[in-house]
C-alpha cells in the first residue's frame, strides 16, 4: 500500500504569505509539495465556510495565514479574521471537527523560511492524523 | 393580566400605536401571538408560562411593520432582542412601545432603551438545569464522540429552515441558503448541507444571537441548537467579554476586534 500523502490546501492572503510563499520559492528552499495554494485578498476575506468546503472537496488539513497583527495591508483584515478564527475553531471543536487539522499562522513577506516550516511541520502532522475520514465518510447523497 | 390589558387598550385608544403584538390563546393549550389592533380586542391578551415565543421576531418582518407603530408583550429575551435589533439598525427609539408584564401581573412600560439597558444589567438570565446538563455532557465527551453525537443530530435535520424562520435576528430579507452563484448550502438534506448549514447558522449568529431559544423549540426533530449558541456565546464572553442584546448599540463581537485579543493556536 502506497504512503498516505496528505492534502493540504493553503488559504493565504494576497500581501505577505503569498509573497512570503513566493520567497520560498525564490530562496530556493524546498518544502512539501503536498500543499495547494489559493491566494485571497487578506486574511479578513477569507469565509469560514471555505475551510468546510475545501474538507468537503478532500482535503485532509489546512492552512491559513496571513499578515502579522499590526500588518495588514487594509489596516485590520487579520485583526477581524483572528476574533472569526477564535470562535469558529472553538465551534469546530466542540462539534467534533478534528482542529488540529488546521493550522492558523502568520507568515510575512519576508519569511520564506517560516513558510516553509509551517508547510513541512502541517504535512507531517497531518501524515501522522492521516486521511480525515470523518468527512469523507459524511453522507451527500443527492448531492450535485 | 388586567394591568396589560387596560394599558394595551388604552396605547390602542390614544392612537399611541397601531397594533399590540402580544400573547393570546391558541389551539388546545398553546398561546399564539396575536396583533391587537382594536381597542376592544385588547381582552384577548395573556400572558403565562405558557408564553415563551420571542415576540420580537415580528418588529422586522414587512407584514408587521405595514401595521404601523407597535407595542410588544416583552419576555427577558425579548427585551435583549430589542436592544439588538436597535444595536442593529433594525428599530428606532420612539418606534415602539416595549411592555414587559412580570409574573405576579405587574406591568413596566419601557419609555427609552436605555431603561431597557438598566433593567437587563440587573436581571438574572437563567439557564435551564436540563439545558446545562446536556451541555456539560457534550463538553465532557472525547472529540470523536462529539463528532458522532453532532453527526446524529445533523443528520435528523430535514432543512426546514425552521430555526432561521424562529430567529428574531435572522431578518436578512436574503438569506446565504437562498443564494445558488455559488450554492453555499446544498438543497437536499443530506449529512453534509446540514453540517455545513447549522455551522452557518451557528457562524452567522455569533455575537448577535440572544439566546432565547426559540431556535431549538421551533426544531421539529428536536436538534439542540442552543448548544451551538451558547458555544458561541461563551466564547465571546470569555474571549471578548462582550453579550448580545445588552446595549443598543453597535456592540458586535465580529465586527469590531481589539489589538490585544488572545489566542493560542496561532504559530
């Protein structure tokens, strides 16, 4: 049987972990190719029925990031995201949504080294949780 | 009883308002709400244990409002509602007459919501034992029991929306459910759409909901939704030390943030 290899999807903001991610690239630092990117404009935008969407798509954890408190390109969009993120990891877990399958952090432009780490360090994580069953297993039938 | 009754009828003469939203009889045993727009109507109002429904509901809903200035029967969580709603935007002081009849047939008439703001600060919300017990029994549970116990409720839910149509603060006049570019909520009620829909409804009432239950009680198969609310309301509380319905005015928990909130899980 072939090594499980976690999904992992990337919700990243536009101005410092994306550009951080891209000075991972440019460094020249290797890390998990497991990891899909999908750039949004700031952490503020980033729904919280996108994270249940993309576990109901496949993925087997997530990652959100975005600029530092104090940074945010539109002054306060990581300020609201983190008070959203607070209460919607409290709700997950206390429905029984495995929260150590997301991991939240805050990586600037100018930690490509940072980006790394956190991708190799999810993978591993989640390569230990394994496959997240409970949501595949979830009945859709009917679904389109 | 009689004190309310004199007071609605006399608001209804004067011509101080045009409708009474309040409590009447209903099939069996029940009490229903019921508009009181006649002066000599006003008899038919109650008000018991058996009156529970959050009132407040009908301050935004179109057919209402079209009835004119109204004067509501008022419970404790209908009280908060209405600070809400004004917190909101929804009503204005002056709009309406708030009634709030006590157990032993006292009556406070509500002149301004800032008395409302001094009477909540005083009172006591109690929490119902069965309700706690049951809260404290999921808290107590291993995650992956949590995730059995949500998945056998959820998978009860048969999408009625029952629970948004209960909601005094789900007046959005367009609801997420309702929007298909893109379908957030799958239509069929299947395990999945309704995981992702009572989390939506959890998520959209955070720092709004005032926890007056009627989500819960108008659930025809009995999910207890109230445990997602007061998650959520515990949260904010403990996290941001703010409650919903107790200001009228713009006091919501995810609209606003403050520089030094905490968390642990962020690296």
């Amino acid at each position: 049987m072939p090594e499980f290899e976690p999904r992992i999807v990337a919700f990243v903001c536009n101005w410092c972990t994306y550009a951080g991610a891209d000075l991972t690239g440019t460094s020249r630092i290797k890390y998990s190719p497991n990891v899909e990117v999908i750039r949004f404009p700031c952490t503020g935008r980033i729904d919280f029925m996108l994270l249940l969407k993309a576990f109901a798509e496949g993925a087997d954890g997530i990652i959100i990031s975005g600029c530092h408190p104090n940074d945010c390109h539109y002054t306060s969009g990581n300020f609201h995201a983190r008070r959203r993120w607070i209460l919607f990891r409290g709700l997950l877990d206390f429905m029984g949504i495995d929260v150590e399958r997301v991991q939240f952090s805050w990586v600037s432009a100018a930690e490509g080294a940072k980006w790394a780490d956190v991708v190799n360090t999810t993978v591993e994580a989640v390569r230990k949780l394994g496959p997240y069953e409970n949501f595949r297993k979830i009945d859709r039938a009917g679904a389109v | 009883m009689d004190e309310l009754r004199k007071k609605a009828r006399a608001l209804l003469e004067a011509g101080e308002v045009r409708v009474v939203i309040g409590y009447g009889g209903g099939t069996g045993d029940r009490a229903r709400a019921i508009f009181v727009r006649e002066p000599e109507r006003a008899d038919e109002l109650i008000f018991d244990g058996r009156c529970r429904q959050n009132l407040a509901i009908y301050l935004t809903r179109r057919e209402v409002k079209e009835l004119g200035k109204p004067a509501i029967v008022a419970t404790l969580p209908a009280l908060k509602t209405v600070l809400q709603l004004a917190g909101e935007f929804q009503i204005a002081e002056g709009g309406l007459v708030v009634l709030a009849p006590g157990a032993d047939g006292s009556l406070i008439e509500f002149k301004t919501f800032a008395d409302i703001e001094k009477y909540l600060a005083g009172a006591a919300s109690p929490i119902d034992p069965a309700e706690q017990a049951e809260m404290d029994r999921v808290r107590a549970m291993s995650p992956d029991e949590r995730w059995k116990y949500w998945l056998g409720q959820i998978s009860r839910c048969i999408k009625c929306y029952a629970c948004r149509q209960a909601c005094p603060m789900c007046y959005c006049p367009r609801c997420t459910v309702e929007c298909n570019q893109p379908q957030w909520i799958p239509v069929p009620s299947h395990e999945l759409g309704n995981l992702e829909w009572n989390v939506m409804r959890a998520m959209h009432l955070a720092g709004r909901c005032v926890d007056c239950g009627d989500c819960s009680r108008a659930c025809p198969v009995g999910i207890p939704l109230y445990l997602l609310n007061r998650v959520l309301i515990g949260d904010i509380e403990s996290n941001f030390h703010q409650r919903a319905g107790m200001k009228a005015e713009v006091d919501y928990a995810l609209s606003t943030f403050h520089p030094d909130d905490r968390e642990n899980f962020i690296r």
